[in-house]
C-alpha cells in the first residue's frame, strides 16, 4: 500500500483548526483536498508479483504472448480469456499502460493483480465500445433540437452522457402517478415521448417501459448535432469494469475507470483496491427496474464505485479519488433475507470523494439473525465533501444525498468506527441513518462542515439541524467523541 500524507493532514488541521473562522476552515479543506488528489493521481506503482507479469497497450496484438511490453496484449477481452482459461495463476500481475484506454469489463482472477506500467496517466477503462462523438452517429427528428442516437443500444441501459468528461445530460427518469400517466419523475411533468425533452442536455433512453419500448436513445442539444459540437461524447451502460465477486487475494491498483454503472464490483476474501481515480459512475437502472415500484411509482436508477455485494472478509479501499459518482462511492450492502452474511474487516481509509450521492454507505437487510453480522468497519482519514453531484441532480428520490449512510445496518454490528474524516458539506445531509442504523457507528476526532441551519444528520431515529447547539447534543448520545464542528 502506497504511502501518504491524509492522517497527518486531518490531524494537522484538527489542532489549527479551533478558532478559526469557518471561511479560512473551508479554503484549508481545499487545500489539503488538492493536495491529496494530486498525491493519489500521481501514485506510482510499488506492488510486488510472485509470479507472472502480464502487459496490455492500445499498441499490443492480442496473439502476442504478452510477457513483456513489446509483446503487450490489446484488448480487456484478451485479460477475461486468460483469467478463464487459466493462463493467469495466482501470484500473477496484469499492468495496462499508462496514458492508454481500453474499453470493457472484465471478471477478476482469484491471487491476480491488476495495475499500471509506464509513465504518465493511469490506464482509463470505459465500458461502452466506443466514443460517439460522431456526426453520423446523430440524427435530428422531427422535434428541433432533438437528437436520435443511429446506433443500436435496445439492448443496453445508458445510464448517463459525459461530454468531455467535464460534463453530462440529465436522464429523464420516468414515474408512473396515480392518475395513470407517466411523469418526468424529477420535474415531475407529463412525459410522452422524445417530443416531451425540453431542458438542453437532457436525454431520454426508450428502454424502460412497462410493455413496447423502442430502445431508442433522444438528446436535446440546442447547439446543434452533439457528434459536431462536442470532441467527446461517453455513454455509461449498466456493467462493472471489475467485477470480483467469489474471488480472493485480487487487488486493483492505479486504475482509472469511467463511465460504467460500477467501477468495481463483487465480494470476496482479502481484496484490495487502491490508488484508483474512479469518475462519472452510475445512473442505469437495476435490473428488473422496467417495472415501477409500487410504494415509490418510479423504477430505481443506482449505480456504485466500489460495490462490496454479499459477504466481505479483509476488503480495503485505500488512497482512491471519487468523483461524480451516481449513488455510493463506496459501499457494502446486500438484501434482506435470511442468507448467512458475516463480514469482516472493511476499510475505508485515505481516500477523497467528491459530487457524489454517497461518500460511504453500509446498507443491509436491518436483521437481528446471528448468522448475520458485520464486524470491523473502519472508516478513517477520508476527505468527503460536496455531496451530491449529478445524481443528487437526476435522481427520482430527493432528499438522500448524505456523505455518509447507514442503511438497514445489521443488528449484530461491532466495531464500526468512523475517525479522523473531514466531513465538508452536503446538498442534503452529512450523516444518514436509517431506523436505528447510527447507534452502530461510533465517530471520533472528525471535522464537521456543512450550511448552518441546514440538515445535518439522523441519529437514533431523530433528525438534527446544524447549528450551535448540535455539538453537545451529539456528545449526549454516546456516538459522537471529539468532533469539531463548523456552520457556514
């Protein structure tokens, strides 16, 4: 694991901080938020392979041997049959080369590492198969300023459009009202057709619907054809670029990775992923979603970073930049039911999550079965700020966005440990907890910021707003130890 500065900036901060104004707090938190993202994009690579080591390079041939980086690989199709056909063993290492990009999800190989060579940027992953900024790609219907992509995505979900990866369109996000017409669910305005898309940058995706559906993708841009106004144009579809579900001993490193409803994805025994940048995440809905659910009228859009799904032992997320991610940037969760789920040994630490739903989310079944249990939850030294982001944007459900959630968390919960974050303000909430969920975390020696007067979190099923008094109230509770705290 890479070394760096986060705690010692924390805690720095932490003993400058009393007495200072809440404006020079927020221009220190920048400060040391820049300083730490340069730190994680600019880490270089330092994992040690017993075994192989494998290269991939835009350059590289598929029927090369791929040994050295003039006999490179070419393709992530290439990696997933050599994980398959058990080209790859245990003790292995897959190093894509910097400043390249390469298209495609793969599934993990059990003792494998994958990382970067090279000079320059990490190796960029993006799951649909090309850019679409293409004038060819784009024709105008009979609605001005409407645009129907010409390629064929009826069996894919886009989630999102990222325009130079600066950028997005808001998907259109359909509910079905109780007077049986369908709804922009955000702007909660009749919605027909391709003819109803009004805001610019807006998109609507026909795959949704309960019976036809024409799998037909629609962009209102006003400045006239996308592929001609802009240089580049992504799709995120509903895929993981790395999934490691039923795996063991896999680590991810120095990898960034784009436009794709899960950057990672899966559970499994001593995973690790780090020094990763992970941007523009989520959006696509989940499967099954055509149908509305019933208690909410709309179909459920989500969308992870990182998705621990089912049961996790040793699984640590260190030294990774979020940006733009649609629900969690990082996340442990399963559903309910009575399946044994025991985790062990989660860890969050020293990364940097920005405009994202959820920094960090907990979220099971809420259940008192022993053969449930989540043991170790550590989350320290994380910068988490700005909640929101386009999800917070698009999404039917207001009212989430939180830098931190705990969702549904399992009765049988020990040492969840949340210590030595700097929390810097939510559209929303800082804090989210479902039910009982927040007696199970216990917070120490965090920095607090968020918009005075505003939400500031649930906590033993009661809502508290951010102001002078919160500080004590939440030292009354028994959760909170030695936060400092700022209104702005």
């Amino acid at each position: 694991m890479a070394t760096n500065n986060a705690s010692q900036y924390i805690e720095k901060l932490r003993a400058d901080c009393v007495g200072m104004s809440v404006k020079d707090v927020e221009t220190a938190i920048a400060e040391i938020t820049k300083k730490r993202i340069d730190e994680i994009k600019n880490t270089k690579t330092e994992v040690m392979i017993t075994g192989t080591s494998y290269y991939v390079a835009n350059d590289g041939k598929d029927d090369n041997d791929g040994l050295s980086p003039e006999t490179a690989w070419q393709t992530q199709e290439k990696v997933m049959e050599a994980g398959k056909n058990g080209t790859l063993k245990e003790g292995d290492g897959v190093f894509y080369k910097r400043g390249d990009l390469f298209r495609g999800g793969i599934d993990a190989a059990s003792g494998v590492t994958y990382s970067a060579y090279g000079e320059g940027e990490k190796p960029k992953f993006f799951s649909f198969s090309g850019n679409v900024a293409d004038e060819t790609l784009w024709k105008e219907t009979d609605e001005a300023g409407v645009w129907e992509y010409t390629g064929d995505v009826s069996a894919l979900d886009i989630g999102n459009i990222v325009f130079g990866g600066k950028t997005c369109a808001r998907k259109i996000y359909l509910a079905l009202e109780d007077d049986g017409l369908t709804y922009d669910s955000r702007r909660n305005r009749k919605f027909g057709g391709y003819h109803d898309i009004i805001e610019d940058l807006s998109f609507w995706h026909d795959w949704e619907r309960d019976g036809e559906f024409t799998g037909k993708l629609y962009l209102r841009c006003n400045a006239g054809n996308p592929g001609l106004v802009y240089d580049d144009i992504e799709f995120t579809q509903r895929s993981s670029l790395f999934r490691v579900a039923g795996t063991h001993d896999v680590t991810i490193d120095n990898l960034c990775l784009c436009c794709s409803n899960f950057g990672v994805s899966g559970a499994g025994v001593n995973e690790t992923v780090q020094n990763c940048e992970f941007y523009w995440i989520g959006g696509c809905y989940m499967l099954g979603a055509r149908k509305y659910t019933p208690s909410r009228h709309f179909q459920t859009p989500y969308g992870n970073g990182i998705e621990i799904y089912g049961e996790a032992v040793n699984f640590t997320v260190d030294n990774c930049y979020f940006w733009q991610v649609y629900d969690a940037a990082m996340t442990h969760q399963c559903g309910r039911g009575e399946k044994p789920i025991n985790n062990r040994n989660v860890r969050y630490t020293n990364n940097v999550c920005e405009k994202c739903v959820y920094s960090v989310e907990i979220f099971y079944g809420e259940s008192p079965l022993e053969n449930r249990s989540n043991y170790g939850c550590y989350v320290e030294n994380n910068i988490l700020r700005d909640g929101g982001g386009f999800g917070h944007e698009a999404r039917p459900d207001t009212g989430v966005t939180a830098l931190i959630r705990n969702g549904l968390i399992m009765q049988n919960t020990k040492d969840y440990i949340v210590r030595n974050n700097i929390f810097d303000r939510s559209d929303e909430k800082i804090i989210q907890a479902h039910n009982d969920g927040g007696s199970k975390a216990q917070y120490y020696d965090n920095i607090y910021v968020q918009y005075k007067g505003g939400r500031f979190c649930t906590r033993l099923g009661t809502e508290y707003p951010a102001n002078d008094e919160l500080p004590a109230i939440l030292e009354g509770t028994g959760t909170e130890h030695g936060g400092i705290f700022f209104f702005a």
